[in-house]
C-alpha cells in the first residue's frame, strides 16, 4: 500500500537550529505522517538558517537545506511560515518584523522579543496581513497562550499567578530539599544545562518578566513595560529563609503576578520569591516544571502545570504553533489577536492604569543580619513603625558572621510601599550589615 501523498505542501523556514530547531526538526519528521493526515497538508521545513554551519551538533545539519542568511528565509516568496528560534532582539526583530510585513506568519519562542518590542511587533501584523504565535514563548510544552487567547476567551482576568522559569524554580527546590546554599546550587545546574553560562536573566527575575508582560498582555490587551514591572530574584535567599518557611508549613516560590482590580482599572505585574502555604498545589510544582494558575471570572480558578523548558516541551509548543499556522493559511480562522480579545471592553484600555504592585496590601517576611548589640532591636521596631509597618512575630537565631545576630519579622498586613520604605531604612543603619531580605507571604486562595 502507498502511503497518501498530500497535495498541499507549506513550506516553513527555520531560523536557529540549536536547542529548540533541532527540537522542532526531530519532532516535525517523527510525527510527520499523523501531522499531515490530521491537518490535510505536508509541513515541510524548506530552509534553516544557522549562524555556523561548520558548529558540531547533536543532530546533523541537512547541508542542502542550509543558509547563514536568515533574511532570504524572511523575504523568500515560496515560504510562508517563519520560524524564529535564533533568540536574542537584534536579528530576531527584523526577522520578524520583515516577515510579518511581507503578511507571513511568524511562530516564535522569543519572549525576550515579544516583551520588549511587543507594540511593533503586533502592529507590523496588523499592517502587513500577517500572524505572530508564540506559545512556546512562555511556560515551554503548556499550551497558555491558547488557553488564554481561545479557550478562556469568555473570562475578565482578576488574578494570573504562576512559576514561570525553570531555572529558578529547579534552584529553590534542590535548597530547600537539599538544605544546599544557593551558590552551591546554582553550579550544579550550570553543570546540567539547567542554568546559563550567565544566569542573570534567570535568577534575577527578568525572564520571569518577559513571561508575564506577555501573558498580561493576552489577559488585559496591554504591554507593559518592563521598568513598570516590580522584579526581585533569588540569589539573596539563604537556607535560613527555607528553615523559617519549613516551620511555617510555607515553600519559597518566584512568583509572577498579574493582578487586575477592575473596580479602579489598576493593572500590576510583579515578579518576586515568595512565601506560600504548602497545601496549595502551586507550592508542589518542583524541579524545572511551570505552573500557572488563571482566576477567570466566568470559569473559575484554572492551573496549568507541565515542564517549562527544555528541548522537547518547546519544540511541543513551537509545532503545535506550526499547525495553527497551516490552518490559517488554508484558510481556517485567524488566530484571535488580543485586541479583539473579549477581556477588553472597547475603549477601556486606554483608560487600564498601569501601577507597581506598591499600593498591595499583604504580609511580609524580612530577615536581617545585624549586630548582636543591645538595643538593636529597639532600633529595627522604630524604625518599622514610623513606616507604620505593624510587627506580628519577631525570631532571633545566630549567624554565620561572626558577632552578628539573625532576626526574621513578620507584619501584620501592610502596604508594599511602606515595607519597601522600612527595608531601605534598615538597610543605612550601621546596625544592619547585610541588605534586609524581603519576602511576601502570599494570600492566594487556590
Ligand atoms: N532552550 C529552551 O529550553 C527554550 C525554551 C523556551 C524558549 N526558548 C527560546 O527559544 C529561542 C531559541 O533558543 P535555543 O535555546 O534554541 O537557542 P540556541 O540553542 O542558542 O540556538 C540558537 C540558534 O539560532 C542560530 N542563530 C543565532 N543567531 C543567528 C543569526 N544571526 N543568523 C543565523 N542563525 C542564527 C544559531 O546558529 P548556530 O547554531 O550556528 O550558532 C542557533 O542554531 C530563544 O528565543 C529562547 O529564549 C528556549
């Protein structure tokens, strides 16, 4: 029996053949068959642009199909769908931008990319007749782009929170599991391909940013911008911050978070470690796994938890964008833009206030090292209540520095900006001799 050949044929252009091109080559010629029966067409990767073609690789580079030219793939009239996973924001833009003006489709991983030049992006769609997808560019193999964009469509958006890098996420668990300081840690997943040779983008909390920025604006139809995102990482966390939660029944998590008051059209995003009740299953996605939960209005709360990176979770994403982009091009629906989102009453995102999250009320941890002096204390507590910041537990515990004491706070609920005020007043007393660790213990309820 002959296998049915398929008429149609779309041509795709790879651009980067590294982790994830290499992922979506693999995975697009092994599921080949049962691609092109459910979707009526053959997907076939036509061209791949590569920076080095002579660079070993895991998986050989079929010489034929190769050029050092990404922008003959953008501008090739035979190819329709461009897929960019070369990273970075310089080439990758005026890819992008060249295809989508060209009215191609653009399948992308890029949440750098998307995060920070999001508005020009999705303007050259709109002008140019094409389509940018992205699901791979947050939460690697869970598709929420789509459940944001489609299935959730009939939802207004209180509250997104979630685990949205790996990296992080793989660091924190192995602290707390391991009772491992975070130096040691972060070698390690160095030394696994966990973790980059700069790992700043991770640890800091500005990947996680790049993430939420793109699902706040699927969710609320607005970019906001980075400076306008409060973003905090976790190299400041110690396994003293871990003891403390463990003996709360809390885990420390990096959170992002979108929280949309609708009553006052106020719009955060943060990204911080925070503390969480273990009994939440938030708090149990371990290792390098994702989880993002969804409060919508119409469904309720919705949790999305699977592995958020790695070669084959991505390439999951990256090939389930490629089929959308073959039914669109067969003329299904187009992929709903989030300016047309529901989530959006007309007009009222030029009303959306975009804050940092300082006007959030919420408990806080703060730990400090300080000098084991008298009256140190007496100091610290002065100085949180002229911030009018109200103190629920105080612990005193040694340090690792010699003649120095450790003191973990509590507060009672409290603004964010008045604990971010009593941190920065802490941190100038001769008395504090590291910088105060804050963390928030979240309320959620899901
Ligand atoms: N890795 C993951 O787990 C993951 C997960 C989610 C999203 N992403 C995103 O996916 C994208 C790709 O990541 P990756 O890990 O696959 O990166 P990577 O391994 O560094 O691969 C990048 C590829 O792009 C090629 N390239 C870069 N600049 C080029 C240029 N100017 N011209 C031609 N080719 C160029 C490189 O060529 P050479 O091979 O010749 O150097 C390489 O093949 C990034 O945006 C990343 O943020 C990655």
């Amino acid at each position: 029996m002959t296998a049915r050949v398929y008429r149609k044929t779309m041509k795709i252009g790879l651009c980067g053949f590294g982790v994830v091109g290499q992922g979506v080559w693999k995975h697009l010629n092994q599921r080949r068959r049962e691609l092109d029966k459910r979707l009526g067409v053959s997907l076939e990767i036509a061209r791949i642009a590569v920076r080095d073609p002579a660079k070993e690789r895991k998986l050989p580079l079929p010489r034929k199909l190769v050029t050092t030219d990404p922008f003959s793939i953008a501008v090739d009239p035979e190819i329709p769908i461009v897929c960019e996973l070369m990273g970075g924001t310089d080439v990758a833009r005026e890819i992008t931008l060249t295809a989508l003006r060209a009215g191609k489709i653009v399948v992308t991983a890029n949440k750098a990319l998307l995060s920070e030049f999001g508005p020009e992006i999705f303007e050259a769609a709109r002008t140019g007749g094409g389509h940018i997808l992205f699901e791979a560019s947050v939460g690697g193999g869970i598709p929420i782009i789509k459940a944001l964009r489609e299935g959730l469509v009939a939802n207004r958006f209180r509250l997104i929170y979630g685990i949205l890098n790996g990296t992080c996420n793989y660091i924190l668990t192995r602290m707390e599991n391991e009772d491992l300081n975070y130096t040691d840690v972060l070698a390690d997943a160095k030394r696994l391909g966990y973790a980059e040779a700069d790992e700043s983008l991770d640890v800091d909390g500005w990947d996680s940013a790049h993430k939420a920025s793109i699902l706040a604006f699927l969710a609320h139809g607005t970019w906001v911008r980075l400076e306008d995102i409060g973003v905090d990482g976790i190299r400041r966390i110690s396994p003293s911050d871990f003891a403390f939660a463990r003996s709360f029944g809390l885990r420390i998590k990096l959170l992002s978070v979108i929280a949309r008051n609708f009553e006052s059209n106020d719009l955060s995003v943060s990204v911080r470690p925070m503390l969480l009740p273990e009994r939440l299953v938030l708090a149990n996605v371990n290792e390098v796994y994702n989880g993002i939960c969804v409060a919508g209005d119409v469904v309720g709360t919705t949790l999305y938890i699977g592995r958020g990176a790695g070669q084959d979770a991505t390439a999951s994403a990256v090939i389930g964008d490629l089929a959308d982009a073959a039914l669109v091009l067969l003329g299904g629906k187009s992929p709903l833009l989030p300016d047309d989102a529901p989530s959006i009453v007309s007009g009222e995102e030029d009303r959306l206030r975009i804050t940092l999250p300082e006007n959030q009320e919420s408990r806080f941890y703060l730990r400090l090292t300080v000098k084991d002096a008298s009256g140190v204390l007496a100091r610290v507590s002065a100085s949180m209540a002229s911030n009018r910041v109200s103190i629920a537990s105080v612990l005193q515990s040694e340090s690792d520095l010699p003649d120095c004491a450790s003191l973990i706070l509590t507060t009672h609920r409290t603004n964010e900006k008045a604990i971010q005020d009593t941190a920065n007043d802490l941190k100038a007393m001769s008395v504090v001799v590291e910088d105060p660790v804050l963390l928030q213990i979240a309320e959620f309820e899901d």
